[in-house]
C-alpha cells in the first residue's frame, strides 16, 4: 500500500504496521547480517536514517503556511526538514522507553550519518566548539558493555564498556571523541519507535492532522522543467 490522499486513522496504522515494517524486515534486515561481525555498518543505518526522515516529516506535518513559505524561499515544497527529524528523534526515539541517548545525542548522530552516508559516501566528522573532533564508530553488539574496535588517526583501537549512541574519550586520540553507534540497536528501536508511533496516532487527532499534510504533500505531483513531446 502506498501513500494516499486524506489517509484515515485505520489506514494509516495499516501503512505503519504492514507497509513500513514489512519493508523493513525485507529490505534492512538481510544486510544486517545477523550472527556475522562484519556487513551492513553503512546500509543499515543510511536505510533507517532515511526512514526516520520520512517518520519525521509525518510526524511534523507539512501545513500550509509552511508550504507557501518554502515557494517563497526556495520555488519548490521542502517537506522533509532537519529540525523535524531531529524533533522525532528527540521525543519518540529518546524516549525513556527506547534510549534516553537519543535525546542526548541524536542530533549529533543525524548530522554526523544522514548527510554523510546519503551524499557522500561515509558518516560525516563533526568538530565542537571547544576545538575537538567527533569521530565515528560503529558496532554490532548490545546496547551496553560492549567492545569496540575501529580504526582512526591510521591506527587501530579497542574500547570497552561502549554504550549505544554515546560520546566517548581514548587517551590514545588527543584531541578526538567518539560517536559510538550499534547497527544492531539502531534497528531494533526502529521498528520499536514504528509501534510507539502507531499508538500515538490512535490518542492524538493532531498527529492524524500532521500526517495528512505531509502525506498529500508527497504524493503531490512536483512540476520539472521537461515536456515529452
């Protein structure tokens, strides 16, 4: 089932549980790779990432006002914006019931990966205002305790005690911290944050509201500069 216009509630909960998780058990969990050490690191997370983008432009909505302002700015509907990932992930995914991290950190991860991994290949280095860097590490492993090992500054080294979406230090690189990010969590709150959403929508009238906005916006025909002749 794809995208229609005016979605009601029923067919929205439908899409949530058998559109979008269905994609997900088919199209990201074979490149998670479950039982290997090694594949899907960049697949995984480009997949969901552009997938909490979508989540987050429905749960934001894409109203009128807004939609004549991007005209207006930029000649074209900007449905999908970083302020509301960022805003999705802070209140669904950093959720006490699925990773407080996220809050924490979340949009330091969307920065670091989403642009990165989408347009330029590999997950982005960020640097802070105090001078110091923040490198990347992904894993497959447990949300807590786990060890890590990865590569920077040409050399190789190993953490211990590493926690999903944290921010750490290694004396042995002076002047970087870590973003430590598992594939394996990554996909398991997606799918958990798709439920906390579903139910959400069933309590919330401005939810349904927000999601019929940017849904119609979507399947809205986007005019192009060409013309078959």
């Amino acid at each position: 089932m794809a995208l229609v216009k005016d979605m009601k509630i029923w067919q929205i909960k439908d899409f949530l549980e058998n559109e979008l998780k269905e994609q997900i058990f088919l199209e990201i969990a074979p490149i998670l790779y479950i039982g290997q050490t090694t594949g899907g690191y960049f697949g995984v997370t480009r997949h969901i990432l552009c997938l909490v983008d979508f989540l987050g432009a429905l749960y934001c909505g894409y109203m009128d006002e807004e939609k004549k302002e991007d005209f207006k700015r930029y000649k074209k509907m900007i449905i999908s914006k970083p302020s509301k990932v960022e805003k999705f992930i802070r209140e669904f995914l950093g959720d006490e019931e699925i990773d407080s991290n996220y809050k924490k950190n979340g949009n330091i991860f969307y920065k670091m990966y989403r642009h990165g991994l989408v347009h330029l290949y590999q997950p982005k280095t960020l640097k802070q205002k105090n001078g110091r860097e923040v490198i990347w590490a992904i894993y497959k492993g447990p949300r807590q305790r786990a060890t890590i090992q990865f590569k920077a500054d040409k050399g190789e080294y190993i953490i211990n005690n590493v926690r999903h979406l944290d921010i750490v230090s290694n004396p042995a690189l002076s002047n970087s911290d870590i973003l430590t990010i598992s594939i394996t969590c990554l996909y398991k709150d997606l799918l958990t944050v798709i439920d906390k959403f579903n139910l959400a929508i069933e309590k919330d009238a401005s939810l349904v509201k927000n999601w019929q906005s940017a849904s119609n916006a979507i399947i809205e025909a986007e005019e192009i500069e060409y013309e078959n002749k």
